[in-house]
C-alpha cells in the first residue's frame, strides 16, 4: 500500500451504498414511463426492469411500506431518504399482486420485504419498471450509478456521498 493509497480509501469510504433492492436489467430513469420519474421530479437514481422475484432491502435503513404495498420509502442513519416504487400505476392495483413479508420498522441490507406476481402486474399494470430513487436529492452531493445491465438482488447499485 502507497502512502497515497490511504487516501483514496478514505476517500471512496465517504459513499453510502446501495444494493438491488431486485433482480433485473439496470435502465436509466428517462426509460421510465411515468414523467415524474422520468423527468426526476421526484428525485434521482436508476430503475430496474424487474425479471422475477421479491423487493428487498437496499440498506440497513428504517423502512415503512405503502399501504398497497407497492412503494417502500427507505430511510437511511446516514440521513439519505430513498422511494423504491414498484412499477408504474400499480397503486391502482390496490395490493393486487404483492404481498407484504414483514412490517414496517428496521432492516438490514437484503431483508426481503414484499413479495410481487410480476405476470399479474405486467398484465395490469402501465409497467414494472421499478425507480430507485433518492427522494432528498438537495442533501447529496454526488450520486454514481455503478450497476449496468443485468443485476441480482444485493449487487452494488450506486453509490451517494452526502453534501
């Protein structure tokens, strides 16, 4: 190790990381059809196009979960707020199609969360696209999207560094 090693360690040790919260294929925000995500009114990130599978946590955080069990709001020591939303208008499925796994409260990173038919809610739902987003966008100083094409649950997302 190089005395200016120490450095860069420091350096990258300042950046919160996020986890696939699902197993999928990592597209950018703009692919999302829905403008608020697309258009990152509601905050910044990436989304998934979900293959199969569960939500899970993408950090140790405090979580609560949505009454229709498709949006999970994620709540991080760090002070990072993160939405994750499963598909698009799929609060109109009224819960159809997930099924929440524990209750709101404490979580560890890959704690699985809600369970989702992704045949019930491709079939009637706008789409499964899933945005991970930080919903507190004005507390972040830089945000890198590590993860590119296919990711599994747990794979390294993005990564945040706070202002």
């Amino acid at each position: 190790m190089g005395l200016f090693d120490f450095f860069k360690k420091n350096k990258e040790e300042n950046y919160i990381e996020i986890f696939s919260p699902l197993n999928g294929r990592v597209i950018d925000l703009s692919e999302v059809p829905d403008e608020a995500f697309a258009q990152k009114m509601i905050g910044d990130g990436c989304a998934i196009e979900p293959t199969e599978g569960s939500v899970y946590a993408i950090a140790d955080a405090e979580i609560d979960i949505f009454d229709t069990n498709h949006a999970i709001s994620f709540d991080l020591k760090s002070g990072l707020e993160m939405i994750v939303h499963f598909g698009i208008d799929t609060v109109k499925l009224d819960g159809q199609g997930f099924e929440r796994l524990i209750t709101p409260g404490n979580v560890k990173i890959g704690d699985e969360i809600v369970k989702y038919d992704l045949k019930y809610i491709i079939e009637n739902a706008k789409s499964a696209k899933t945005p991970v987003i930080i919903s507190n966008m004005d507390e972040v100083a830089e945000l890198k999207i590590v993860a590119t094409g296919d990711v599994k649950v747990g794979d390294l997302l993005m990564k945040v560094k706070l202002k």
